[in-house]
C-alpha cells in the first residue's frame, strides 16, 4: 500500500512533465504559426510604418531640405514652429474642421443609419448611394464639388440666385471657404460611418427592442436606453477614425484651393506637404508631422475618455 | 492607434521611404550601361528627363517625340525616360529622387528654380560643362542669362519665355466711350479704364469682367510683378537682395487690392473652366493674356476675336513686361553629362522651341526667333518677342522656392482687405532675407 501510495506520485509527478511538454510543443507551435501568419503584417509594418515614422521623428530634429540630408539642430525646428504664424493658422483650421465634421457627421450618419435600418421602400438603393462618395477618388468628388461652387454658373450660386439671394465666392471668400469645404467633408465621410453603425444597428439584439417596448419604453427611451449603450464601442471605432480621417484631409483642399484664399483652407496636411515639398524644408515637415501625430493621439485620449465616462455613469 | 499613425504618418512615409530606396538604389544615375565619352554614335544607356507642363496627351507626347527625335539624331541608342510632372509637384519629383540617390540627368524647371537648384546641389555647372555664358548670350535674350547664373557660374539655359502681356478688346473701348487707340499708360490709367470696361447686371453682378488678372486665388505673384516693374520696381536686386518691399511695391499691390475689394472690375480668383485669359474669350474687356493666341476658327481657336485684341504695355514710371519661362538644365551627378547637354540642345531647338510654346503659351527665346514665322504669324507672340528687353522677372536667389510658398498667399492678405501692403510686404521681405 505504502508502495503503491509512493508510486502513485511518482508516476504522476513522470507523467506531468511529459503533459507539460506535449503541451508547450503544441503551445509552441502555435506561436510559430501565429508568428509566421503576422510576419507579412510585421513586415510591411515595419518597412512602411515604423521605419518612415522613425525616420520623420529624426528628421525632425534636422535642417534637411531633402531626406538624407542635413545636420541635427536639435530643437530648433518645434521652437520656429511654435512662432510660425502660417503653422499656428494651419493647426487651428485642421482643428475647426475636425471639430465641425467629425461631430456632424457622426450624429449624420447615424441618423441615416437609424432611417436605413427600418424596412423602408428602396432601401438597397439608398444603402448605395449613401456609399457612392466614399469608392469615389477625393480628386473626381472635388471636381464635381469645383462645379458646383464655381462662382459664375455653379449649382450653389444658383440654388442662391433661385432664393433671391446674393452669389457667393464660396472658394475665394476666405470666411466661406473652409465651412464650404467642411460641407464636401461631411458629405464625402457620410457613407463609411453609416454602413459601420447599420451593421452596429443590426448586431443590436432584437429582443432588448421588444423587452424594452413590452416595458412600456417610448421610442426614444428605447433609443437612449438600448440602442446608445448598445453602440458605444461603434462610437469609439468611428471616432478614432474620423479623426484621424480629418486630420489627414489633404487631396480634397489640394484639388480645390490648394489652401487658399489668403490661407483660410491651409490644414497641417497641406502645410506639411507645402513645407516639405515646395519650401524644400523637410525636417522642418516633419517636426510639423511628429507635432500632428500628438494632436491626434491627444484628440482620440480625450475621446476615448470621455467614452469611458459615459460608462462609469 | 498603429492604425492613426499609419495614417498619420502619411504626409512623410514617401519622404522617408526615399532614404531606404538611397541604401538599396545606391547613388546611381540613370540607367543601362553607357560610356560617357564613347562615340554619341554608338553611345547606349538611359537619360532620365524630368519636365514640367508637358501634359500627358497626344499633343503633349507629340512634341516631347519631336524633341526626343531631334536628341537621336546625335545619340541614336540612347532611351529617354520622361517624367512628366505639374510645376506644383516639380520640387516633389526632384527632392525624392535626390534623396534616392537617383537624380535626374535632364532637369528642366522654372526660371526661379535655377537658383534654389544650383543651391539644393541639384544642377551642375554649365560653365565647367564647357558652355560660355558669351555664347548664350548670342543665341537668347541677353536679358535671360543672368536668372540662369548662380555664384558666377552658368547653372541651366533658357528654352521658351513665358510673358504676361497686356490686351484690351478694341470694341469694348468704343463701346466704353473710350478711344481703343490709346490704351491706360499708368496704373491709375489702368484702374480708370477698367471701371468704365465692367458691365453688371441689375443686381450689381459682374457680366463682363473690366480687367482680368488672369489669376487662381492665391497666385497673384506674376501680376504683382507686373505691376511693380510699370513701377519702376524690382523684386530683387541684381545680387539677390529683396527690393519689392518699397514704395513702388506697396503702390502695385494697393491697386490689385482697389481693383479687386473697391472698384468690383475684377472678380478675385475667377477663372473660366478652360483657364485661359479672359480677354482673348471676350468675357473680359481688358486683362492679362499669354504670348501665344491661337487665330484659327478652329475649336481651339478664337478666330475674329484676334483683330479685336491689342496688346500693350504700362509705361508708369517704366515699361516693363513680367516675364517666366522655361529652362533646362544638367543634373548633379549624372554620368551622361554630354548627352544630357545633347538633349538640352534639343530642346531649344527652333521646332522644339516652337513646340514647346504652343504648349507653354509662351514665346521662343532664342535671339533669331523674331524672324520665324512662327512668331510673326502670331500678333501675341510678335509683340511678346519684341519686348522682352523690358522683361522684369520673379526670381531671388537660392531661397526663391522658400519665398515663392509664402508670396501669392501673402499677396491674398492685402488684395482681400486683411492686411495692409506695408505690413504684408514688410514680412515677405522677412522671408526672402531668411
């Protein structure tokens, strides 16, 4: 009994070891597979994310005129940016233009999210149009945008002109242009955020809907109360990427104003693209890049906090 | 957030990519296997061209074949690898293949980037290439040699010029109560007569501009260029020293702003679909217009307008013609410095020339070209030609490119009533002494 009482242990204590390998083997294997399936992503991360991102923050500490060259100045390219009156006026109009459009936006495209999720006539149809502008290239969108706000015979002119109302140089006034391109803007990023939040409508369990109607819940407490929590984590993915998105918006001003008149459309996008490329200052380009790069992760924090909040609450 | 950064970094990847492409592309030029210094005859390899404004259809590909063809006749097997580029992507096209180690062999750029590009170590030295400025300044406008010249030394050779003439629509005049055979002398002249030339509508509207800048917003350099050389202005000394910011200066730039917010003759930043000056197209009665005016009844033509436009010159304190173009030039490190000079030969070639102003609206530069009849069948084109003597141009020394990207959006300051001139010019002035 002793014996066998001694053994038992023993055999068992033999056999764990072996368990414990069969299963780190396999524990192994799998690493190397899920290795060897993220390589490519690492891979190209690497050559096109880290290594770029690397370089434009060391850039920044330079005074190349091209990459490749330039001798390290240190700081000096953050302190003429914080006195440079073209960057300050830059920043401040990415600011407005991601302050108005990502939230109107968002409300927009939820709103014909919400429309498009009941069982309506043509609802494929609408579905498609809503997402036309966002397969369409920025430069074909601008363009038929340059029509329309075309001065002497564009659609809005004439829309004002039909109203009785004065024309507008709704790309040459310098009070009209940004909130004109902020128009283009809400209207172009429409169709991706309301296809995320239909398929977030549509992952919403219909039960809660019913359970919470049989509770006597109006239409609006069922909203408030079922469907809003329902797509906080939906409200994040489309923040963070709308930001992003409008802080990046650069083609569209490109085609249309090139960040004119009098700088009123210039987005740090442009500026950077303006500094790099045409002033052929490029660690200066990219201290205004490293700067962008905090703005954004400092914009999407704060939302990303404030998301939280909501939570807690 | 790898994701943000991925598209945050956006702006820069393409520069930054261009210093991994420099360790794996080596500091070569050009491609094949050439021997600069074998016979032209037998000479193999590829010339890499990058040009500006040569547009991508059959027109445009025409005349660049036409060059290529000329550029064969001396080198036969060498290839020819265009790059054709807007002027607004030039510097981007020039300062990623530097970084890359791979520059072009044919540079051809602006009358402004000479400078800058000598600077930047992207051109190289004509005159150690063998190529007098005495010779160039037989074979062009004298006045063109000295924007080709950086530190004494030649830098690139002028191919075609690009002026901005003066027109106005004789009926227009008549119709106005004014005499068409006495164009506006002075710039006050100028502002008179282009309120008188505005027709409106009962809303006040604009339905024929008086005086056309010819000018996208944010781009009114050229014309105030223009204006500051009737001035009797400059934009810089002959050393490169700023020389706008001046009385002249702030009187040129305080008549576009008139003109434009007071007066209502020129709508700012209007431009018809097809971007040509609207005095040639009649919806303008008086305005800037380019050297080249196509008189055929064809679609591209204006036909009988032509008899209707005449061309003239301010003569305030100085008569004075604002003038670009365009150059060419050798790339810093090629190894076919001699067919790149084949090919720059090529290109200012009389039918090149010729070619290339069509495309250009410009005005072939070479000191015979007066002759051709070319020039002489194109009343823009002759009176361009013969004054270019009075040509007053925009380039400023090797920060002209650093200057250029805060100039027209400046300008935009006073001409839409932010800013004054004398504040606006005082910073540019900042900006050019940098």
């Amino acid at each position: 009994m002793t014996t066998q009482v001694l053994e038992q242990p023993t055999a068992q204590a033999a056999a764990e070891p072996r368990r414990s390998r069969r299963r780190n083997g396999v524990e192994r294997a799998k690493a190397r597979a899920g290795w060897m399936l993220l390589t490519p992503a690492l891979v190209h991360s690497v050559i096109f994310i880290a290594i770029p991102g690397v370089m434009a923050v060391y850039l920044s500490f330079t005074n190349a005129r091209v990459a490749g060259q330039g001798a390290w100045i240190g700081l000096k390219n953050y302190l003429d940016l914080f006195q440079d009156a073209q960057f300050a006026n830059a920043l401040k109009n990415t600011l407005l233009y991601t302050i108005a459009v990502v939230p109107v936006a968002m409300a927009l495209s939820l709103a014909v999210a919400i429309g498009l999720n009941q069982k309506i006539p043509g609802r494929a149809l609408f579905r498609t149009l809503f997402y036309i502008p966002v397969v369409t290239s920025t430069v074909a969108v601008a363009a038929v945008w340059l029509w329309i706000y075309n001065p002497a015979a564009g659609l809005g002119n004439q829309v004002l002109a039909f109203f009785g109302l004065a024309r507008s140089g709704w790309l040459t006034d310098p009070g009209v242009a940004l909130p004109a391109l902020m128009v283009v803007g809400i209207w172009q990023g429409l169709g991706a955020k309301m296809i995320i939040y239909l398929a977030a409508l549509q992952s919403i369990s219909p039960d809660l809907i019913e359970a919470a109607t049989l509770d006597g819940a109006s239409r609006w407490q069922t909203f408030w109360n079922v469907t809003w929590p329902g797509l906080a984590p939906v409200h994040f993915f489309v923040l963070v990427t709308s930001i992003a998105s409008s802080f990046q918006v650069f083609d569209l001003i490109y085609v249309t104003t090139g960040g004119g008149p009098a700088n009123s459309t210039n987005v740090l996008t442009f500026d950077i693209f303006t500094n790099a490329f045409e002033r052929l200052h490029i660690g200066y380009a990219s201290a205004e890049t490293v700067i962008m790069l905090v703005f954004v992760g400092v914009l999407i924090s704060l939302g990303r906090l404030s998301l939280r909040n909501r939570e807690d609450l | 957030m790898v994701k943000v950064m991925q598209r945050g970094l956006k702006a820069v990847t393409a520069a930054a990519l261009t210093v991994a492409m420099a360790a794996l592309a080596g500091c070569s030029s050009g491609g094949g296997d050439a021997q600069e210094g074998q016979d032209p005859a037998t000479a193999t390899g590829t010339l890499r061209v990058v040009v500006p404004n040569f547009p991508a259809d059959n027109e445009g590909q025409a005349v660049f074949r036409g060059i290529v063809d000329i550029f064969h006749k001396t080198y036969p097997q060498m290839k020819v690898e265009p790059d054709f580029v807007p002027y607004d992507n030039l510097n981007e096209k020039i300062s990623t293949s530097l970084a890359a180690g791979k520059n072009y062999d044919v540079v051809s750029a602006g009358i402004g980037w000479v400078q800058p590009l000598a600077d930047l170590g992207a051109i190289q030295s004509l005159t150690k290439l063998g190529i007098k400025t005495e010779d160039l300044e037989k074979s062009v406008y004298p006045a063109f040699v000295s924007p080709m010249k950086y530190d004494g030394d030649l830098y690139a050779v002028p191919i075609v010029a690009n002026p901005r003439l003066l027109a106005y629509s004789k009926s227009a005049f008549t119709e106005a109560g004014l005499d068409p055979a006495k164009p506006p002398q002075s710039l006050a002249e100028l502002r008179a007569d282009a309120k008188k030339l505005t027709k409106r509508d009962a809303k006040g509207q604009i339905t024929r501009t008086g005086f056309d800048f010819w000018a996208p917003a944010s781009n009114y350099r050229q014309q105030f260029v223009a204006f500051l050389g009737a001035k009797g202005g400059e934009m810089f000394t002959p050393d490169g020293q700023p020389a706008f910011d001046s009385q002249q200066g702030i009187d040129a730039l305080q008549l576009i702003h008139d003109m434009v917010a007071v007066d209502k003759s020129s709508t700012y930043g209007y431009q018809n679909s097809a971007k040509t000056a609207l005095v040639t197209t009649g919806e303008a009665a008086m305005g800037f217009a380019g050297p080249y005016v196509d008189c055929t009844t064809g679609p591209e033509g204006i036909g009988a307008k032509c008899k209707d436009l005449v061309y003239f010159n301010l003569k305030d304190a100085k008569e004075a013609v604002y003038v670009g173009g365009r150059v060419a030039a050798v790339g810093d490190g090629t190894k076919y410095p001699q067919a790149a000079l084949a090919f720059i030969k090529a290109m200012q070639d009389q039918k090149s020339q010729e070619a290339i102003s069509k495309l250009d609206v410009g005005v072939p530069i070479s000191s015979t070209a007066g002759d051709s009849a070319f020039v002489k069948s194109n009343p823009a084109g002759a009176f361009a030609w013969k004054n270019l003597d009075k040509a007053i141009f925009e380039y400023g020394g090797a920060t002209f490119l650093d200057f250029r990207a805060k100039f027209g959006p400046s300008l935009d300051e006073v001409i839409l009533g932010r800013k004054s001139p004398q504040d606006v010019l005082k910073e540019l002035d900042t900006v050019a002494r940098k």
